[in-house]
C-alpha cells in the first residue's frame, strides 16, 4: 500500500471538517442576523401596533397580511439556522495511545489500511451530517430572501399609504 492513499484520505477528512466550520461559521451568522432583524421589526410592529392592528381599508389590511407573513418567514429562517446548527457532532479519527501501539504491532499494509479507515470511517459519518446543515442553511437563505422581498413589499405598501393620506 502506497503512503500517499493515506495522505489522499487525510486531504479529504481534513476538507471535510473545513467544510463542516465553514457551514457552522454560515449558521452562526445568519441566526445573528436573523435574531436582530426579528427583534427589530417586531419592535416596529409593536410600536405601530395602534394603527397596524386595527386596518381601516384595503390597504391597511395588505401591511397587516404582509407584515405577519413576513415576520413568519423570517422565524422560519431562524428556526432553520437553528436546525443546522443543532445538527450533529464533528467525529474525529482515533487518537488514543492504544491506537498508536495497534499501528506499532501491524505490518506496513495493516498499518496503512488501518490509517485510511481511521480517516473514511468518521468521513462516512461526517459528509451525511454536514450535507443534513447545508439544506438547513439553504432553506434559512431562501427564507431570508423571500422575508427581505416581503419587508421591501411592506415599506413600498407604508409608503403608497403616506402618500394617499
């Protein structure tokens, strides 16, 4: 067995772990982001709230819809964020000194077998976990996206009503 399959298989664990801090990383940022924007708007919806739920036309009663729609997108892109960052563990390759002395008593072939399945068995475990965030994360984004366009939709609704009084 060539040492350089070992190296191959030590490359790709460690892209993988990569991947899984980048993923977290993400998660972390857009529940901050998501936190704020949440608090903040429903900071604004509770200090309009006199004249936000309490619609008066036809207008009124399109920023109230598309105010709560909004604000419930928006806490469904939370809550994603929230699943991909709860999603699993990171699983590491053995390193205890009982593997050492394991690798110590084989021959070269062993050794080396032993090393690339110390690098793919936590992989086979990892890849499926950080694949379970990323379509967490995806969803967060796509929801984020769509709240961003439903609070532009509000403000531009805000402003044809200030307008028209």
């Amino acid at each position: 067995m060539k040492p350089e399959i070992v190296a191959y298989a030590r490359e790709r664990y460690i892209e993988e772990h990569q991947r899984f801090d980048h993923i977290e990383n993400k998660c972390g940022r857009i529940m901050v982001f998501t936190t704020v924007l949440i608090t903040t708007i429903t900071a604004l919806l509770s200090f309009f709230s006199a004249s936000l739920f309490q619609p008066k036309g036809p207008l009124d009663v399109m920023i109230l819809v598309v105010a709560v729609i909004s604000v419930f997108v928006l806490i469904c892109s939370w809550g994603h964020a929230l699943l991909s960052i709860k999603l699993g563990a990171v699983n590491v390759a053995p390193r205890k000194e009982a593997n050492f002395k394991y690798m110590q008593e084989k021959t070269d072939i062993e050794m080396y077998q032993h090393m690339i399945n110390c690098y793919l068995d936590p992989l086979k475990k990892l890849t499926p976990t950080i694949n379970e965030k990323a379509k967490y994360l995806h969803h967060s984004y796509e929801e984020l996206a769509i709240g961003g366009t439903l609070l532009s939709i509000l403000l531009f609704l805000t402003f044809l009503k200030e307008i028209l009084k």
